[in-house]
C-alpha cells in the first residue's frame, strides 16, 4: 500500500461498521470496512481524483471468524461503485448509491453482500 506521503492530500482512512438491521438489533462492531480513498470537500468520493490514483483506492473487509478480504474500490461504466476483490464479478460488493453518499462521521452507508443489502455506519474519517 501507498505511504502516506504518496497519496494525495484528498485522501481519507474511513471506517464503516455494521448498523442495526434485523440479525444484528444492536449492530456489530467486529464487522465494516476500512476504506482508503479520496474524497471531496463535502465528504463525497472525488471521481475525478479516484480517475487518476484508482491503483491506491483500497479498501478491506473485516468481520469476527472471518479472513479479511482485501480488495480495490472500482467503478463501472454507468458509474456505480463497488469494492473489487478477485477478477470477474462474483465477489464484487455493489455499493447503493455510494457515489452520492457523504463519508462524514455518523452517516450511513449501504452496501450489497451476500445478495443482501447491508447498513453501515461511518465510524470515523481521518487522514492516513
């Protein structure tokens, strides 16, 4: 992963962990993401940024008994984001409108998995 010092000064560590939602009332914070990415004044990711540094867009799913997953934040010609992590799109976690989502501290983020819609909580936003 890039240094600190490589990335852009847009760039931001945040992390997501799983909101309440029926399974989990109390939501759980052994389960989210941790994204590296570059993001707008107003805390939305900065396509144009994105277009030039995408080989530094990480992000990495976590979850209690499970393997960390390590992948790249992409996104596809119509222009929906998602988290790419093995070639070809059977693993590939869409993200529901992730494009106009603001990645403030306390919002909510909401991304498929499992063919399932998820909830996720923006937990903290910082630089790398």
């Amino acid at each position: 992963m890039a240094s600190a010092s490589e990335l852009s000064p847009g760039f931001r560590h945040v992390r997501l962990l799983l909101a309440r939602e029926r399974d989990n009332p109390a939501g759980n914070r052994d389960e989210g993401y941790d994204l590296l990415v570059p993001l707008a004044a107003d805390g939305r990711i900065d396509a144009a940024e994105w277009k030039t540094q995408q080989a530094r867009c990480r992000v990495r799913r976590f979850g209690a008994g499970e393997n960390d997953r390590i992948g790249r934040l992409r996104r596809k010609p119509g222009g929906q984001w998602y988290f790419d992590y093995e070639d070809g799109e059977r693993d590939d976690e869409i993200g529901f409108r992730l494009g106009e989502e603001r990645f403030v501290t306390g919002e909510y983020v909401s991304l498929g998995r499992q063919g399932r819609m998820h909830t996720y909580q923006v937990a903290r936003v910082e630089k790398p």
